[in-house]
C-alpha cells in the first residue's frame, strides 16, 4: 500500500515534465528510424542534456511542491532518480523498439 | 509519552553577517510553541535548519536523539512552509487521500468545503488554500509540526476556528508556530519565543515581548 502510495506521489511529479520529455523522445525517435545508429550519439546526448534542461527548469519553478512530497514521506532525491532512471529506459526501450520495426 | 524537540548550538550567517547565534528551542508534545521575532530576524530559517533543509552549524534532537535531516521522517515532523506548497492541480479529494484524512471531518469543522471536494486547490481562494495546507499538515499523523505564518490569507472566523483546531490537536503532537499575529500565537501558545539579534529569548509575560522590541503591548 505504501508502495503504491508512492508510486502515484512520483507519478505526479512526473507529469510535471512527462508531457515535454515524450516530445521530445518522439523527436529523436524519427531521425534514428531515418538514419539509424550513425545519428545515435547526438540524438543520445540531445536526450540527455534536454533531461538536464528538465531538472533545471523544474527545480526551478515548483521546488515548492518539494514540501508536499517531503511531508508526504518521498524525498526530492527518490522523486528525480525514479522518474529520470524511468524516462531514459523508456526512451532506450523506444530506440530499440524502433530498431526491431525497422 | 511526552516527546521532545530540542534545537540549539546553532549558527547561520550569510555574507558574513550573523543571522542566528544563540539558540535554544525547545517544544513539546501536548504543548504549543510560540516563535516571535520581527522580519529577517530568522524565524523561517530556523525553522527551515530545525527540518533539515537549510544546511548550518547544528544540534536537532528529538528525544535526544540527534536528526541532522528530520524532513526524512513525516512521522516525527511535518512542515508547513509559508507558502502555497500543494501542486496547484489536485483536487481536494487526492490531497487528503495522499494525507489518509477523512474529508467528511474537514467538512465538519469548515463546512464551506463541503462542495469542493473535487475541486483542484488552484481553485480555491488565498484563505482556502491556506486552510487546507495548514489542516492536512496538523491532522496528519506526526510527534511535531511546524506551522510558519499558518494564519495568513485567513479571515477572522477562520483564525478563530484554526485557534481551536490546534488547540485541540495540541493533545496529538507538539506544534511549533510562528506568525505575525502575534496575539493570536501569544494566546493559545504554552511557551512563547522571541528572536531578537540572532537569539532566542523564553518570555513569561507581554511585557517582556515589548521589551524585546517585537510589538507594542
């Protein structure tokens, strides 16, 4: 229960950023179908600094909403290690996936 | 059991100057700790140490045992910052499932909320906002809570009703508290603060609070 708890508190987060970093996978997803793994170091690190971009961005202008998590038991570390350890997996899954179908 | 939260050996600067250098705070479960000081004087930065965000020169016990990073542990203290801290799209009906409160006790007491339950709390006025913050973080389960500024925004019935809710919840958990409406934090406070020139001072009376130049009595 606790975890699950959890889990919806990160889930929430995410959504802070969710809507942006799926932009911006599709985006690199499409040049990697054309071009393949020769294009796949800059759409790699585009990837990453956009994450980067992401974590600024948000600690920014809702690193109030910190309190609510901290109060709620779930520290800023946990919420940015999750959802960034998740949104790279997906975007490694989805370069795969879109390996396999090409 | 009474439980305790102790804050002392503490100093904070900035820039060289000298923010916080003689502090000894002490609150207790079943009381309400009143914290006084005029601006910049460092009330929300002690606050802030006593949670752990803040990083400085620092001993934080609960009973006696030292917490560097309390905000770790919802269960010994819950903090609620001076401002707006609910992200601003959940609706009233998740925030006090996240909390694990029974929204139909909050509509007992502030019965205007009875038909907000599945409002977003950007919805809300300044005052209901507040009110929300400020009952999720007394109700929940926890030893302390610290409420910094917890009567802003509200208007006079509600300040009246929030007196008595943590009147009541005083019996649950130890409260620390600090606001500028300071009759209102004198009265239903056990023990009363005031910081001055980086220092904490215990009062025993009104008078000894304009003494230390925080208000005219």
């Amino acid at each position: 229960m606790r975890i699950l708890k959890t889990i919806k508190l990160i889930w929430t987060f995410y959504q802070n950023f969710l809507l942006y970093s799926m932009l911006i996978t599709i985006s690199c997803l499409v040049p990697f179908y054309n071009y393949g793994f020769k294009i796949f170091t800059v759409i790699f690190w585009f990837k990453i600094i956009t994450l980067g971009i992401s974590y600024y961005f948000v600690n920014e202008y809702k690193q109030r909403e910190y309190y609510y998590y901290r109060n709620l038991g779930v520290s800023k570390y946990l919420l940015w290690t999750s959802t960034l350890t998740f949104d790279f997996s997906l975007f490694i899954f989805l370069i795969i996936q879109t390996y396999q179908f090409k | 059991m009474i439980h305790t939260l102790q804050a002392d050996s503490i100093r904070l600067e900035f820039d060289g100057r000298i923010i916080l250098s003689d502090i000894y705070i002490t609150c207790e479960t079943g009381k309400i700790t009143g914290l006084l000081g005029r601006n910049g004087q460092g009330k929300s930065c002690l606050m802030k140490i006593i949670y752990g965000d803040l990083a400085c020169e620092k001993s934080v016990r609960f009973d006696n045992v030292v917490q560097y990073e309390a905000f770790k542990k919802p269960d010994l203290l819950l903090y609620l910052p001076q401002f707006n801290f609910i992200p601003a799209r959940l609706s009233l009906e998740r925030i006090f499932s996240d909390f694990a409160l029974d929204y139909l006790l909050f509509v007992n007491k502030f019965p205007e909320f009875a038909s907000r339950r599945r409002s977003s709390i950007k919805q809300l006025s300044g005052g209901e906002r507040r009110l929300v913050e400020l009952y999720v973080i007394v109700k929940s389960k926890s030893q302390f809570a610290m409420l910094d500024e917890p009567f802003t925004h509200l208007n006079p019935i509600q300040v009246e009703k929030v007196r008595n809710l943590l009147l009541e919840e005083k019996c649950n958990k130890g409260l620390l508290i600090t606001d500028h409406m300071f009759r209102h934090v004198a009265g239903i406070s056990d023990h009363l603060y005031v910081l001055a020139n980086g220092k904490t001072h215990l009062t025993k009376s009104e008078k000894e609070i304009e003494t230390l130049g925080y208000a005219r009595i």
